[in-house]
C-alpha cells in the first residue's frame, strides 16, 4: 500500500458546507475552528487564536501562501470570519481570528442539504466524535498545540511589556521556547511575575543592564537563581554576569 494512503493524519472536508461556502473556504474554517475551541484567549466573550500567513502555510503545505490569504480574505468578506489586532504592540500586525457562529448558523437556517458528511454541532448536524477526528488532523508546527494550550505565553510577555515598557512579541519562537523551557520544570505563572518584578527593580534604570530585560534572559537557564536571588544593595557591573545563555 502506498505510503500517501492513509499514513498521515487526514484534514477533514465538510460537503455541504463546501457546498455553501465554497472548498477552500470550508477547510479553513473547520481548521480555525478546532483552534478555537482548545484556545485558552478570550476577548470580548470571544476564543481567539493568531497566526501569520506564513504560518497558516505550515498547516495547509499544499497552498500557496496567496491562496491562503485570498481564502481568508473572502471567509472575511462573507462575514464567517472576524479578524483583530489584539497584540500589545499595534506595530505587531499578527492576526487574530475568531468565527462568527451567529452568521453560520443563519446559513444552516437558509436550507438543509441531506449530507451524509459529518459536521460539528455548531456548524450542523450532529457528530459526536468530531473533536476526535480533527485531533488526529493537527499538524506538528501550529501556533498552539495541545499539549501546550494551557502556556499563558501571552500573559507572561504581556506582563514583561507593561513592566519595562517593551513589545515583544509572545508568538516569537525563541521567548516561547524559554517560557516553554521553564513552565515543563514546574514554573508557575506566579514565579515568572516574580523574576520579572525582581529583574526589572534591578535592572531598569541602569544603562547598561536594562538591555538584558528580555525574554531570553529572564527566562533562560538563570531563571531558578533570580527566582530566588535576596535582595541586597550593590553596584552591578556588567561584566559581573554570564548573560549568553
């Protein structure tokens, strides 16, 4: 049997939504759609998840990137799709997305194609092993994998933002990997506020050493010691510190 058979986990496409709005436009949606439902931002009573064009790429390798914008532009345009800026930095313009199932359901109201497909409650007839299906549809490079969706990279970096009055990004690979680093050695949400608050008491307003208020250094290998660092009064240098980790 030919290895391109069934060897590798299948996307799932929707025919009577395909039918409605179109191939392309339903295989993004059912994709953006499980990534809402493990995601963990909310905003104006809305799941959110983000992602760059470049990225959406790595989840579907058998477009072009302009296709995939050409099909999230009309998802956009037909009003399935809602799309906002809600990164710290407005400089950052990494999309947000979430889906409007108010104007999908009016669609599902417009006429009832008889299917044999399985759809999503939300998007029709009922399929109770959905979820399980699409799970096994994720691919590896994803913006939120499971295993991770409970990370809160974003409130993290949020929090270093405000404290130091930076923009750094919290989808940039390298700072979730640190954070990702330490949150497997049993870091908490807590204790990553904590370093920042020393840090930046520390750090700040000193010239030289304000620069290494950045995620690859707060949160790399050192992250135990300033977790734990006392506090005392002393002129630092910057020679005083390994920062290369």
């Amino acid at each position: 049997m030919s290895k391109l058979l069934i060897q590798e986990s299948p996307m799932m496409i929707i025919p009577s939504l395909a039918v409605k709005i179109g191939l392309n436009e339903s295989v993004v949606l059912q994709q953006i759609h499980y990534w809402l439902s493990t995601s963990s931002h909310m905003v104006k009573g809305r799941k959110w998840i983000y992602n760059t064009y470049q990225q959406w790429q790595k989840q579907f390798p058998f477009w072009s990137e302009s296709t995939i914008k050409r099909t999230i532009h009309s998802l956009e345009k037909k009003g399935f799709l809602i799309s906002e800026n809600w990164n710290t930095s407005k400089m950052d313009k990494t999309k947000w997305y979430t889906i409007d199932y108010e104007k999908l359901n009016s669609l599902e109201n417009q006429g009832n194609e008889s299917s044999s497909a399985q759809i999503d409650p939300v998007m029709g007839s009922e399929c109770p092993d959905v979820h399980a299906k699409l799970t096994k549809a994720i691919p590896e490079n994803t913006t939120e994998t499971t295993a991770e969706k409970n990370i809160p990279f974003f409130e993290i970096v949020t929090y270093l933002n405000e404290k130091t009055n930076s923009s750094y990004k919290p989808t940039t690979s390298k700072t979730k990997d640190a954070i990702r680093a330490r949150w497997k050695e049993g870091f908490t949400i807590k204790d990553f506020k904590k370093v920042i608050d020393i840090k930046t008491a520390e750090w700040l307003h000193n010239p030289k050493m304000n620069k290494y208020l950045r995620p690859e250094t707060l949160f790399g290998t050192k992250f135990e010691s300033y977790l734990n660092q006392k506090s005392f009064q002393r002129n630092y240098r910057e020679e005083d510190f390994d920062l290369d980790d």
